[in-house]
C-alpha cells in the first residue's frame, strides 16, 4: 500500500514502480511484478536494474527466451557489469543454448571465471 501511495503521489517515478514490482516478484507475484517493472521501463528506459528485475521474474515463470532479450538489453546498457552476462548465460543453459552464448561473449575468460564463482555460491 505505500508503493501504491508513493505512485499516486508521483506517478512518473519510476523508482516506486521498480520498487513495487521488486516487492511483488518477492513474494511470488511474478506476473503483477512485471507490470510494474514495464512501467518503470516506460518512464525510464535506460535504468539497467529495472530490466534485470524483470528478466528475474521472467525467469521464475519460465519465460527464458523473454528474459534473455531483458538481458540482452542490460548488457547493452552497461557494458562493464558481469551480472546480466551470467544471468543471459544461465538463462540460455536452462534452454540448453549456453554454447550459443559463449560464441556471442567477446571476453569468455571473464565470464568463465564470473561463472565458476556463481556455481560455487549455488
């Protein structure tokens, strides 16, 4: 009810709605979460967090392909973070194309050794 609040106080914040759908895709409400974060896109389309939330969500509704093109479109804005490139890379080996994004990674060293640490997180 606050975000609901901060958005009738502000609708063209794009943060309230991020923050929302962040909310939301916590608690499992994966498809409402996406309105939100589609939102926030709308008002604010070069904020990288906001489509790594939404390819999150993708992703627990098993929605990789879609996903992936919200990766994809992390990695474009912001060339130097490592994590969309691990998520677009587990994404695609849970489609078993993980072949096809090694051959699209430019520097696989820093991928492969990013990668390696997420799976001895996991």
């Amino acid at each position: 009810k606050y975000f609901d609040k901060a958005i009738e106080l502000n609708p063209n914040n794009y943060n309230s709605f991020n923050n929302k759908g962040y909310s939301l895709s916590s608690l499992g409400k994966y498809d409402e979460a996406l309105k939100c974060f589609d939102k926030a896109i709308e008002l604010n389309p070069n904020q990288l967090d906001m489509y790594i939330n939404k390819a999150n969500s993708l992703d627990m509704l098993c929605k990789y392909e879609e996903a992936i093109k919200c990766y994809i479109i992390s990695n474009e804005i912001n060339l130097n973070d490592s994590n969309p490139y691990i998520n677009e890379s587990n994404s695609l080996d849970l489609l078993n194309k993980f072949e096809e994004y090694l051959l699209k990674v430019s520097n696989k060293e820093i991928i492969y050794h990013d990668l390696q640490q997420y799976h001895q997180l996991v």
